[in-house]
C-alpha cells in the first residue's frame, strides 16, 4: 500500500513536470520603441528692427526730472605738416526739471581752464578763470541744449540690453549712417530707448579732427546718458554769487551782467532819469554815504559812495534804449 501511494505520488510529479517542460503557446512579443531622431539645433535667428532713426539725441528726455549727459572725446592724428596732434575733451550736461535748470561744464586740453554754463530761472551765467559773465535769457532759448546734436540713420540691430535702468536697443553702425560727414571710415554702437532718445553711443572715426580743426587721425568718443530721475540741485554758481556783493543793488531788469572782481557791468531797459534815482536812493539805503568825487552830466552820471573802508563808483550812460551801468568797488 506504502509502496502504491508512493508510486502515484512519483508519477504525479512526473507528469507535472513533463507539462512544464512541454513547449506553450508562443509569447506576443512586447512592441519596440521607436528608434529617436537624432535631434536638429536650429540656430537662433537674428533679432530684427526697424532700421535706426535717429534725428535728436535727446528725444524723449524731457520726461524725466533730471539726468546728466557725459561725453568724452579724445583725437589721436597728425597735423599737415605731419606734426603728432593729441587732444582730449569732457563735457557734462545736467539737468533739472524742478526747478528748470541746465548746467554745462566743459573742459578741454584745447582750452586754458573749465567753461561752466548755467541756464537758471530768467538767467544765463558763464564761468571762466574766476570771471562771471550774466545774460538775460529769452524765454525761447531758455534751457537751450549745449552738446552738438548728429543722428544716425541706418545700422544694424543687435538686440536689448539694459543701460541706465531702461531696456534698450542696441546696434552697430558705420560710416553710411553716420549723419556728421567729415569721416572715411565710422565704426560705432548705439543704444537707443523705445522713445527715441539715446541712452548710449561708442564711436571711432577716421578722418578730419572735425572739433579743431588741427589735421587728421583718429577720433573716439562714449556718449552716455546717467543720473535718470537722480536728484541733485543746479544753482547759481558760487563764483558769481561772490563777485555780486549783497549790498550793491542792482536793477531788476539787468541784462548782458558781466561780473568779475571789484566790477559788475549791465545793461537795462530803464530811463536815465529812473536808473539814476534808483542808486541815488538804494546805495544810501544799504549804508552808503555819499563820497566826493561824484559827476552828473546830461547823458552821463558817475556817483561815489563809501562804507567804511569800502569805496564803489557808479557809472550810468544813457543810450538809445535804456542805459548801461558800470560799478567799481573795492572791498
């Protein structure tokens, strides 16, 4: 019986075992991927704009209460008779919004000293060596621009970058584009803001030193626009606050005032008979005495005064309209 059981279990094992070897239906085979495509870089194409335009620098400034404009300008050549010729400029142009005012300093190896020009109010002061010269400025040419003014017109256009806080436009141009002639080979960039205005420019030039006029060479400036919306003041430059004292009055009206030490000179639309009146009255009421000296003809007068160990002389001619009036003084 042992032996029986066991025989069973022998085949029945067997059997199973022979059905697994026995081959089964065939496996459906798993689908393949598909093989991936080498991939195909397409280069990135080249940004495009309009061709550049640019008539006015300065378009589009005007919105901001303040900015400064730097521009350096250096030459590099030889004068006609091939003698090395090397100069270098800087200006700086500041404005204001509020109040309305414009300061321009300028300086060159070309000139002895700084030019400072400041447009104020009703005013227009100039600085040179110490000396103050004052002009009345017209309502027209008031905050008038300094910097020379060129264009571009043409250029090729790169792409944006950021100057000066504002996304630009930047492009390179060459001689075609440049719309200040004198040049034989212009190579430059420019960055340009979406109104207009430039914000930056890199220029080098071959050809006539169109500043001087001392030769040919090579010129390179950077024209660059910083200080957008900076607060700063523009005031009346001290050196002509200096040479005005307090106590010297001065007409209301005064135009073409050139002062420089111990004299102040002008021009007023007044009659000889209100500008005489008015020193006669406004010196003694600023502590002026009355000196010796003094001289009243019929289109002339000169008065003396003293104030302590100060003396000043007033001088006013009559003219055809108006007068011109001429102080002396000594402090």
């Amino acid at each position: 019986m042992f032996k029986a059981k066991n025989l069973l279990l022998v085949v029945a094992v067997l059997a199973l075992a022979i059905a697994a070897c026995r081959p089964g239906p065939a496996a459906t085979p798993e689908p393949s991927l598909p093989l991936k495509e080498t991939p195909q870089f397409t280069p990135t194409p080249t940004p495009t704009e309009e061709p550049l335009e640019v008539e006015n620098f300065y378009h589009g400034l005007e919105k901001f209460s303040s900015y400064r404009i730097h521009w350096y300008v250096t030459f590099d050549g030889k004068d006609s008779s091939g003698s090395p010729v090397k100069w270098e400029t800087h200006w700086l142009e500041e404005y204001t919004a509020n109040p309305p005012a414009r300061r321009l300093t300028f300086k060159s190896s070309e000139v002895k000293g700084t030019l400072v020009v400041v447009q104020l109010k009703d005013k227009t002061y100039y600085i040179a060596e110490g000396n103050c010269f004052t002009t009345a400025t017209a309502e027209t040419d008031f905050l008038s621009r300094f910097t020379p003014e060129f264009g571009i017109s043409g250029g090729t256009f790169v792409g944006y970058e950021t100057v000066a806080g504002v996304r630009a436009k930047r492009y390179t141009f060459d001689e075609k584009a440049f719309t200040w002639g004198g040049f034989v080979k212009v190579r430059g960039e420019v960055w340009v803001a979406p109104e207009g205005y430039v914000l930056k420019e890199t220029l080098e030039a071959s050809g006539r030193d169109v500043f001087y006029e001392k030769g040919e060479g090579t010129l390179r400036w950077t024209w660059e626009v910083t200080d957008l919306n900076s607060p700063f003041t523009i005031e009346v430059p001290p050196e002509c606050a200096q040479l005005q004292p307090e106590d010297i009055p001065i007409l209301a009206d005064a135009s073409d005032m050139m002062t420089m030490e111990g004299f102040i000179s002008y021009k007023s639309a007044a009659s000889f008979q209100e500008a005489v009146k008015f020193y006669k009255e406004k010196m003694p009421a600023n502590g002026w005495a009355p000196a010796e000296g003094s001289l009243e003809m019929e289109n002339m007068v000169m008065l003396n005064f003293e104030k302590g160990d100060r003396t000043a002389s007033v001088t006013i001619h009559a003219e055809e309209e108006g007068v011109s009036v001429m102080i002396t003084f000594r402090q």
